[in-house]
C-alpha cells in the first residue's frame, strides 16, 4: 500500500513538473507561432505542426540546428540563444498541444497506406509504422517523431533532404539510406497518408 501511495505521488510530482515546464515553454516559444502556429499547429504546409510532437524528439532537433548538425535559415538563428532548459520548457509545451489532423479522400488513401503498413519488399523500403507506429504516433524514447497529422509536403521535404543528404541527423542513416530506394510518387502517397492518421 506505501509503495501504491508513493509512485502515485510520484506520478502526480511528474505530471505538475510537465505543466510547469509547458507553461515556461509558452512564453519562451513566444516568436514560434509566426511559423508553427499558436497551438503549434502549423499555419503553412512547408513547416512542421509541431503539436503532440515528442518532448525527446523535439528538444534533439533543437539542439541539432543549434549546434549546426541539422541546418535550416531560419531555425537556426531561433535555437542559436536556447539554453537546454529553454528547449525543455518548449518542447513540453508543443508536447502537451494537441495536432490538427487532415482529412484525405479515401481513394487516394490506398497507395500511401500500402507503404506505411508494408513497406516495399522489391526496392527495401520498410514499413514506417515499424518505427513511427501502427497510427503514427512515434516513439519518444527511441527519438523517432510522432508523424500523424503532419504536414504532406513537410514530410515530403524531409524526406527529399534525407535522399539527398541535405539532412543527416537520423545518427545510423536509417532515413537516409529508405529515403533513397523510394520514389517521389511513394514519398508523397505515403506523407499524405501520414497527414491524415490519429
């Protein structure tokens, strides 16, 4: 019974330590808005909705464009004054917001839905919900991001980036070397499915 009461007060201690950080997070994610909207759901399809986003996920892309590992003209100048508190706090914010999902006609739904679930076996493309998860809702320990609800052409960016290797912050190149065995057509079928999971 002592030991039900402990982890229930620690639990309750865990929960206030989250609201606090997320309420510090809102006003230091003051300038955010202008690009990933007030809820952190994005106000143009270029920029990442960064609502339901994990807190790990979140605060290792920050410390990436602030450290120049991840590069991009106009989040780097933003992460450059965070301290890792400051990424923290922001991050729990954008955490505890809830993402818009988008709508997708159902006929166009199959061929993304195809890739997401089962990959494809003929070029190695894995499925994503293998590390993104059955409703793309990710992994936060293992730093891979909550994809649902995310912007299509976002995702379809990234993804060009990874194949490109304008990104590199995926660590083992997992991103990097899925990206480069699949077409354009399956990167926007499936960041397009992606965008109306939940």
């Amino acid at each position: 019974m002592a030991c039900r009461s402990f982890l229930l007060c620690l639990l309750a201690l865990l929960c206030q330590t989250f609201v606090v950080a997320a309420q510090d997070g809102k006003d230091k994610a003051a300038p955010c808005p202008a690009c990933h909207g007030a809820d952190g759901n994005s106000i143009a399809p270029i920029w990442p909705n960064l609502a339901g986003q994990h807190v790990q996920y979140l605060t290792a892309q920050l410390a990436a464009f602030k450290s120049g590992a991840r590069q991009d003209p106009s989040m780097t100048p933003m992460a450059m004054p965070l301290s890792d508190a400051d990424m923290q706090e922001i991050s729990a914010y954008y955490s505890s917001s809830q993402p818009a999902i988008n709508s997708m006609d159902v006929s166009q739904a199959a061929a993304g839905a195809a890739i997401y679930r089962g990959g494809n076996p003929a070029s190695g493309v894995p499925a994503c919900m293998a590390c993104h998860g059955p409703d793309g809702s990710g992994n936060g320990l293992a730093y891979y991001p909550a994809l649902r609800g995310q912007n299509a052409e976002y995702v379809v960016k990234q993804l060009r980036d990874y194949r490109d290797r304008n990104r590199t912050t995926d660590g083992n190149e997992t991103m990097q070397t899925i990206a480069q065995r699949m077409t354009v057509e399956e990167m926007e079928s499936v960041a397009r499915y992606m965008s109306a999971l939940h």
